[in-house]
C-alpha cells in the first residue's frame, strides 16, 4: 500500500459543489485523495433524516475511514442546493447539526463542516479535532 493520504467529503450531488470541496479537503487535511459519499441535499439528510438515508451515508462513510483510513471528513453543503433548498443561514444550521451528529459516530477524525458560497468558494462553518488527532 501506497503512502498517499485519503480523506473524506460528504457531499451534495451537485457537481458545482464537488470540486472546490474536494480540492478544499486535500489542502487543508494535507491528504493525496478525498474519498466523496454523496446525497442530495446531505447536509440536509444529516440533520433532519430520513434515518434510512442517514444509515446508508454512514455505512460509505465507515468504508471509507475503515479502508482507506481517512484522517478527516468534511461535512458540506452549497448555495442554491436543489434537494435541501433552505436558506443560507439554516444550511450553516444543518452543517453544524451534521458536524456534531458525525463526531458522535466514534470516527477517528477530525470532523469539519463547509459551507460553499454562490462563488463556489468553501468557507468553514465547525471544525472539531479528534482529540487524539493532532493537526
């Protein structure tokens, strides 16, 4: 196995929202590859459900972490989001519910909530360090 380093995002399925994500997630993890679970609208689904939807999310999410041993994982939600159409200040609502619903899966990572504006620029909403994670 190689020495490259993984992170993971989840993420919209809106592809305007991938790129500045990902690219986020690589710099300021100071990881090679960001592993990407995506839903729409899943800041959303993370803070409001379906629970089933949730479930399925979580399960990537552990794949991820588990195989490719990511040290941090990006909770992301976007401007003119389809699928969770709310306003800018209740999806920064629902990526800190998300955030905080995450660190409670047990993860070892450092847990951050990203917001991307309608300049598709990331903003950072929460970041929570895994206390046994340094960074």
């Amino acid at each position: 196995m190689s020495n490259d380093l993984f992170g993971t995002a989840i993420n919209c399925i809106d592809g305007r929202a991938q790129r500045p994500v990902a690219e986020w997630v690589a710099a300021n993890g100071a990881v090679t590859y960001v592993d990407m679970v995506t839903e729409p609208g899943a800041d959303g689904v993370l803070a409001q459900g379906p629970s089933e939807r949730l479930a399925q999310m979580r399960q990537a999410v552990a794949i991820s972490v588990n195989a490719h041993h990511s040290q941090i994982l990006a909770i992301a939600g976007h401007f003119g989001c389809a699928a969770h159409a709310v306003s800018d200040e209740d999806h920064k609502a629902s990526i800190r519910t998300a955030a905080a619903l995450i660190t409670e899966w047990g993860l070892p990572v450092r847990v951050v909530g990203l917001w991307v504006n309608e300049n598709w620029q990331v903003e950072v909403i929460t970041d929570i360090p895994h206390p046994s994670l340094r960074f």
